[in-house]
C-alpha cells in the first residue's frame, strides 16, 4: 500500500488543488522534456553557429588581405615596366636618362601615395647616375641595410618573393624617426644572363602594423586571434608584437594545412585557415573553446530562460483554467461556510452565489446555486422586515426620549421669566413670554421628525433670542454654504447644544460669551460646527462625555441632552455620523455634527 505524504494530502484535499496538479503533471513533464531535447539540438546549433560566424569573419579577413597584397602585387608589375625602360633600355643621352629618372621617380611617389606604401626601393648598379639619388634609388652594395644579400636575390630571379622584415632602419633623409620598424615587403631582382651582377632589385613595404591592425579589428573578441604565417610556420603578422617572426608548433601547422577553410580542432582551439592566392601564405583564426562556450551558454541560458518562462506560463494557465473550472463549487462552499459559521444575521445579505441570468443553466452546479440563491432570498426578505420593525422601535424610544428634552428646555424659559419678574424686568418677561409662544407654535406646526435647516436655525435662533433677554453678555453668528437650508435635519438638534453652551461655557466672571455656528458641506455629509469662547470643559470630564458619545448610550442623569442628539443623528448615518467634540479650558469649547445630506422627497433640482 502506498503511503502518500501528509502535506500532499493536506494540498491535495481542495477540489481546485487537484485540478491544479493535474494540469501541472499533463503540461510541465512534457514541457521539461521538450527542453532537454531541445537543449541538445541547440547546443549543436549554437555551436556550429558560432563557428559560421568566426569562418565567415575569417573569409572576409583573408578577402581583405588578398585586395591589399594585389594593391603590391600591382605596384610591383609597374615596377618591373619602371625599371625596364630606366635600366635595360639601351643607353641614351645623360639629358635624356636624367629626364627618364625624372619621369619614372614622380610614378614611384604616386604609387606610394596612391596605395599608401610606407617605402618603394630601388638598388641599381653604382655607375647609374640615380644610384646615389638616398630616398628611393640606391646602390647594390646597400642592400645590406635590408639583411639581406646580393647572393641570396640570385637564387630567385625574376620572381615576386614576400618576407617580413623587421628592424628596418630607414635613411635619416627618409625617415621622420630614429626608430625601426616591421615591414612586410613584396620584392624582385633583376640579372641578364651573360652578366654576374644584378641589374636592379626593388622592396615595396607596407608597415607591418597595418596587417595587424586589419587582423584583430577582425576579430569578434580578444580572446580569438587571427595571425599570418607562411608554410614552413613561420609567423608573419600577429596582433601581438612578441610573436613576430616566432615558428609554431608542427602539430599547429599540419592542422592549418588541413583546415581548407574549415573549423578543426586542435587542443583547446578550433582552428580556422584560409590559403592567400597573391602571398602563399595562410590566414588563421584561432577560436578558443572557451570563446564557443561562453556565447553557447548565451544561447543556452535564453533557450533555458524561455523553457522556463514557458513553464511558468504553464502553471499560471492551469491556475486560471483550474480556478475557473472550481469557481463555482468554491463560491458555493465558501457561500455556505460562511452562512453557517454567522453567529448574528448582520451579513446575511452578502450571501449570495452570482450565476447567469434569466435562469440559464449550463450546467447543474448553476441550478444547485440558483436554489440557494433563492433560499436565502427569503432568509433575507424576512432579516430585512425584523429590521424595519426594529427600526421603528428604536425611532419611537428616541422620540420618547426626545419629548423629555422640551420638558427640560421650557423649564429653563419659565425659571428666566420668573426671575425676570422678580426683578421688575416685565417687559423682558413679556418678550420671553411671547418669543416662547412663537417657538412652540413653530415646534408644532413642524411634526415630522426630520425639518430643513433653515427651520431647525429659525427654532434654534428663536431660543437663543430669549437667553439674550436674560443673558446680555451673550452674542453669535452663522454661516453657512450656499443652498444647505434646504436639506434636512433631525429636529430639536441645535437647541439642546445651544442650550449646553450657554448654561456650561459661561465663567461667571461676566466675560462676554461669544458662539460661531458653520454649517458647510463635506464630501456627501453635512457639518455644523458650534465654536464658543467660554471657560471650556475640565480635561476629565470630557473624556466622560467622549466614552459616553462613543458607546451612543443615553443615561438621565448624566450628558442627557448630548447623547440623546448624539443617537439620533447616528439612525440616520454611518461611519462619522454624530457629535464630536474638543475642548481646552479656559479657551472655549467645539462641538461638531456630522450626517448625510437629504432633501424632502418633493424638492427637485
């Protein structure tokens, strides 16, 4: 019996898990397979490809070489017609050779400016009237300065010979420097038959810097070099200076004469040869193995990051197509936990499963989710007619308590008017008398429950006109934003705060009491701001009212007023709805009321 681990179970045990792992089995083995295979293909691919490259460079290169090597190859055939008509022609007058030497020494200077020659020598017999001429003619005997020898010129006459000349010292009339430089030089000699010595030689050089230059600018990193050498391994031109004229190994060499312009190993190096036409020599690229790998694994790391993105693209695929596949069941499951996990019906509503419309079932899992819909449907129909009675309940209990609020104002009106009496002040108790008439008639003629702010100011300003009667130190103003009188409020807001201010912020000191009333909006709500200038509330006690504001409950013998407006604004509102206040002592006392803008039902903009 196989056992299968527990984190495997614990994974696989959600319906949408399985899916997922199914899909990931189906899709990545496959695809982790096709990169393996694929890795292989392209690492022969890659490979050869480099290679292509470097042996296509290197065609170029050995192109590039033949047309300079024909640019000397050229310059030595007009050479070979320069000093026929100087040196072999017969003898003429000395007016007529100077003028001939003249003519042909002008054609030598084009040729080196043309082509870009570092020199064109010429050694002639010392009897030739030019022989001394120091920059381009000179005499046999200084053939020397060349290392090499009049004797060794015999052995190959009348044939174009190519060598690397090093160290060549230049005559001071010649050269701009005292240094010495690498040529590469295309030379003939010239003997007639029935003479022993040599009628002329001639050295066309092109600084050996040049080649080299030509060789690494080839090359597509430092790493691989190309090189000239000649068929006995010789060395001819290098990037590094240090191997000039060095032998390579014979191994080295028979690999060149077998490449024929092919990619050959030979130790840790593919070697790549090419046979130059004009000089007989080869032009080799040496292609380091690190070289291959290196860009190979260039290759191979975005094969492999492209598996990779592929795979991940996999799994992300058979997440979405997993998940949705169980999206229904999940939805279903999780609708049904949480109806059954609710410990009030307070979130009932959310309980729903989304499905098509118009009840068209694709499948049973629709019907199965169209049946709970349903259902709770009804749970919800008879949740939301609890709720409305509740409601209702509560606004007659906040009405009740609202009714002792009156009660209690009018109280304080009769106690003024009293006092007013007492004093003799009889106009003023007639005055509070008939403004108290006015105030109640107001009150009852508005019965509904929410009036406009324009009325509720009309109520509120109504009682602050009676206090003035008695309490002349007091004074206010309001303001309010454009058009907000016409939204609703509940009644009977500001008169119990107002009522607060007056009886609690003044000092008794006979300062006089100053209240700004702000009525503005903000965002969807609407905010009343009570700012008075009176002794301010003890930090104790305000923290009493701010737990007592906080927990929306009402006691009779403690901040009754306050926290009977505080509940009613709260029916009404969410989040900020209510009172909030601040209060430093001795500075003055702010109350803040905040609820949601609401128009009468017939008002219309």
């Amino acid at each position: 019996m196989t056992i299968v681990p527990l984190w495997i179970r614990i994974k696989l045990s959600s319906f949408r898990n399985k899916l997922t792992f199914s899909f990931l089995i189906i899709t990545i083995i496959p695809l982790i397979l096709i990169g393996i295979l694929s890795f292989k293909l392209s690492n022969n691919i890659a490979r050869d490809g480099i290679l292509n490259s470097v042996t296509y460079s290197s065609n170029q290169l050995n192109e590039s070489l033949t047309n300079r090597f024909k640019h000397m190859e050229y310059a030595s055939n007009s050479m070979q017609y320069y000093m026929y008509t100087l040196i072999l022609q017969p003898s003429a007058t000395v007016s007529d050779q100077l003028d001939r030497f003249n003519y042909i020494k002008n054609n030598i200077s084009n040729l080196e400016s043309i082509f870009n020659f570092v020199n064109i020598n010429v050694y002639t017999r010392p009897e030739l009237l030019f022989s001394n001429q120091g920059i381009t003619f000179f005499k046999i005997k200084d053939l020397t300065r060349r290392g090499v020898t009049e004797e060794e010129l015999k052995q190959n006459l009348n044939q174009l010979q190519w060598r690397l000349q090093m160290n060549q010292e230049e005559p001071v009339v010649v050269s701009n420097s005292s240094g010495k430089r690498d040529y590469i030089t295309i030379y003939n000699a010239f003997k007639k038959q029935d003479s022993q010595s040599l009628e002329y030689a001639y050295f066309i050089d092109i600084d050996e810097k040049e080649i080299a230059g030509m060789l690494s600018g080839s090359s597509p990193d430092p790493s691989v070099q190309s090189y000239i050498v000649d068929k006995s391994g010789r060395i001819i031109s290098h990037p590094d200076h240090a191997k000039l004229n060095t032998t390579i190994d014979q191994g080295e060499l028979q690999a060149i004469f077998h490449s024929a312009g092919h990619p050959l190993s030979f130790g840790q190096s593919q070697l790549i040869a090419h046979f130059n036409t004009v000089t007989d020599w080869y032009v080799v690229t040496d292609v380091p193995n690190r070289y291959i790998s290196e860009h190979m694994n260039i290759l191979v790391n975005i094969l492999l990051m492209t598996v990779f993105l592929v795979i991940i693209v996999a799994i992300v695929i058979s997440f979405f197509i997993s998940n949705s596949l169980s999206t229904k069941v999940r939805r279903m499951s999780k609708v049904m936990s949480s109806f059954t996990l609710q410990e009030t019906n307070e979130k009932l509503v959310d309980l729903h499963i989304p499905i098509i419309p118009d009840h068209i079932y694709r499948d049973e899992l629709d019907h199965l989710a169209h049946v709970f819909n349903m259902m709770v449907q009804k749970m919800n129909d008879s949740f939301d007619k609890m709720l409305d009675l509740n409601l209702q309940e509560e606004k007659l209990r906040y009405q009740l308590l609202q009714s002792k609020i009156n009660p209690h104002f009018l109280y304080n009106i009769l106690e003024s008017i009293k006092t007013c009496q007492s004093l003799g002040r009889i106009e003023d108790a007639n005055t509070m008398i008939t403004r108290l008439a006015r105030f109640y008639r107001l009150i009852l003629k508005k019965g509904d429950e929410l009036i406009s702010i324009e009325d509720e100011w009309h109520i509120a300003s109504l009682y602050l006109d009676m206090e003035k009667v008695n309490i002349r130190t007091i004074s206010w103003t309001i303001t309010m934003d454009d058009g907000i009188q016409h939204f609703l409020i509940p009644k009977f807001t500001l008169q119990p705060l107002l009522e607060n201010c007056i009886r609690h912020a003044l000092s008794g000191s006979g300062e006089p009491l100053r209240i700004t009333v702000c009525i503005n909006y903000l965002d969807e709500d609407i905010v009343f701001t009570i700012k008075d200038t009176g002794a301010g509330i003890p930090t104790d006690r305000l923290k009493q009212i701010r737990s007592s504001l906080e927990q929306k409950s009402i006691h009779a013998e403690q901040f009754y007023a306050m926290n009977n407006v505080n509940m009613r604004l709260s029916l009404y509102g969410k989040h900020a709805a209510g009172i909030q206040i601040e209060s430093e002592e001795g500075a003055g006392t702010t109350v803040t009321l905040r609820f949601p803008q609401m128009l009468p039902d017939d008002m219309e903009f």
